[in-house]
C-alpha cells in the first residue's frame, strides 16, 4: 500500500509527477499522539525494484504526525489511519495524491 503524487516535485533523484510514499514504521502513543515516518521513491517501479533506495525532497516530509484533539480519534487499522493522515497532510501542502493499493 502506498500513495502516489502526481503533482511535479523535485527530489535528489530528478524530477517526477509518479513519486511514490509508503510509511516505514507508525508509532502510537498512550496520549493519542501518531506519528508516520515515510519512505519516498522517484516511482512505485523503482520502490519495487528496491526497497532501499529512497529519494528526498524539499516537497515531500519525511515524517507526519497528529496529536490528541477533538477531531483525531485512533479506530481501526494504525496504517489506514496513517495514510489518511499522509494524505490528507501532502494535499494540504498543496500536493495532489491519490491511493496505490
């Protein structure tokens, strides 16, 4: 699973508009607190091709998080809520994302 941005960004690997994202680990804490740390690859071919060869960029967090409120309520699958939550946080950079199951 894994979130594909089609908006043009630029990375240390050259520029792309198929960057992929997967969450490498998702921590939870007692206080309601989520945070996503993210791996982001040129396209989903070269995160299949290998695994480990991550790319950065300016445009792109390497980690997203959320803490306890009134609008955030943990139920269900840990990665779906983060995923969401990644989502939701590269569009409001003004990013366009869409799902990669």
């Amino acid at each position: 699973m894994g979130l594909k941005i089609t908006s043009e960004i630029y990375t240390d690997g050259g520029t792309t508009s198929d960057a992929y994202v997967n969450i490498e680990t998702v921590k939870v804490s007692k206080s309601g607190t989520i945070n996503a740390f993210l791996n982001l690859y040129l396209n989903e071919e070269a995160r299949l091709a290998d695994p480990t060869k991550t790319v950065t960029s300016q445009q792109v967090y390497s980690r997203v998080g959320k803490t306890d409120d009134s609008a955030f309520t943990l139920t269900g699958n840990v990665y779906e809520v983060a995923y969401a939550l990644t989502k939701e946080k590269l569009e409001a950079f003004g990013l366009t994302v869409i799902d990669s199951i």
